[in-house]
C-alpha cells in the first residue's frame, strides 16, 4: 500500500491517490491522511478526489473509513467527495451498498491502443 500525495493540498481541492487495497491494516494508515486531507478542506464548498485507479479491493473496514470522510467533510463542512478512476468491480460494491447516492463515482477511462 502506498499513498501519493503529489498533488498539493489546498482550501478548495485535496487529492489522494491510493495505491492499493482499502482493507483492513491499510484503513489504518490512511484514516488519518483522510482526516488531514479534510481538516485542510476550509472553503465553502470543498472537494475531496480520491483516486482508486490502482485499488482493487475496499472492504467492510475501507466503506467504514469513506463513511465516515462523508460525514465529516460532506454533512459537517457542506463539501463533496469524488472517488474517481473506480473499477467496475468497485463500481458495483458501490452501488450495492448505495454509496452512489452520497458520492460521486466517476468510472475508470480505458484508452484504446492507438490505431485502433
């Protein structure tokens, strides 16, 4: 599991790519980059992108940690959450379980050889 945090943190817009699977020990190491990204988040209405090109699996424990990014930034702070470049595996784990209702899901783009 790594995390990039190359894009700059503003008051407007936090992005966090994770690099692999939001499941158990790794909801441990990523709750508090969520809680830094949306204490950083001040702005009227702030967005938090969470990049999960390269995230297979999201557990019980990884909905557990979205839900509650959701109430904090979402329902406290009057800001959104993307989670962008989603599966669609995850985009179905997503839907099952309603979460497209609460975020916006954004579906992974798959470019097509050139020339074809």
């Amino acid at each position: 599991m790594t995390i990039d945090k190359s894009v700059p943190f503003s008051s407007e817009q936090v992005t966090i790519t994770i690099e692999g699977n939001i499941t158990g020990s790794a909801v441990e190491t990523l709750q508090p980059l969520f809680e830094g990204a949306v204490s950083r988040c001040t702005s009227g209405a702030p967005v938090l992108s969470i990049d999960l090109r390269k995230t297979e699996i999201v557990d019980s424990r990884g909905l557990g940690l979205l839900i509650r990014t959701y109430k904090e930034l979402v329902v406290r702070k009057n800001g959104r959450i993307q989670l962008v470049n989603v599966s669609p595996d995850l985009m179905t784990i997503f839907k099952n379980v309603n979460l497209d209702r609460h975020f916006e899901l954004i579906p992974q783009t798959i470019s097509s050889p050139s020339g074809v």
